[in-house]
C-alpha cells in the first residue's frame, strides 16, 4: 500500500508541469523505479488510476523502466549490479571486499511525459 502515497507525489508533479506548460493531456508518464523500491507496476497504476479522475491526466498510461540494483566497492571502487535476491551474498568481484555502498536500486523519479 506504500504506492498510494508515492503516487500521489508523482500525480502532484505531473499536474503541476502540466499546469505551468498549459497541457491539455497527458497521455503517457515515464517513470524510472529503482528494483528495491518494494513498488509493484500493477499497483502503482492502479493507484494512479484512482488519484487521476477528473484531471488531465486520467487515463494516462504509466511507463516504467526498471532501474538494477547497482553497488559500489569501498575498497576498490567497483561499481557492480546485485541480484535483489542475493544482497547479504554481495562481494566485489575484483577485490572479495563486503564493504559495498548502495549507488542504485531505491529511487524513483518522473523522466518525461508525453502530452497534448
């Protein structure tokens, strides 16, 4: 249920744009998440769905590009992808250093519209 609120963020932003660049429609919403948002595709439009009705953007297709989960090496400085599933197994592959810095993974940000 975290989505709702997250979506609300989002719908905020994209109103606001709309509003200040006097969009008639949105259509599509492209979203960049990071994989250990805990965010699900499904829920985060049918949220969006449900906070859009009666604005410009109701019906607007969400669009996600899924962003990997990226680590970096205290050690080294090798930046490596981890498997969600595997984080407590995370080592450098360059060096065998544990000590990683989480460089990716949890974000999540609005990177463009497409409008009317």
């Amino acid at each position: 249920m975290h989505e709702l609120p997250v979506m609300k963020s989002i719908l905020d932003i994209v109103l606001t744009q709309a509003q200040k660049h006097h969009v008639l429609k949105i259509r599509v919403i492209h979203l960049e998440v990071g994989m250990l948002s805990d965010l699900e595709a499904e829920w985060m439009q049918r949220y969006f769905d449900y906070l859009s009705r009666g604005t410009v953007a109701e019906n607007a297709e969400l669009k996600i590009r899924w962003i990997p989960v990226v680590f970096k090496c205290q050690a080294c400085g090798t930046s490596m992808e981890a498997d969600k599933k595997r984080l407590q197994d995370i080592v450098c592959t360059v060096c065998g250093n544990k000590q990683m810095d989480l460089i990716a993974g949890r974000e999540y940000y609005i990177k463009n519209m497409e409008v009317e």
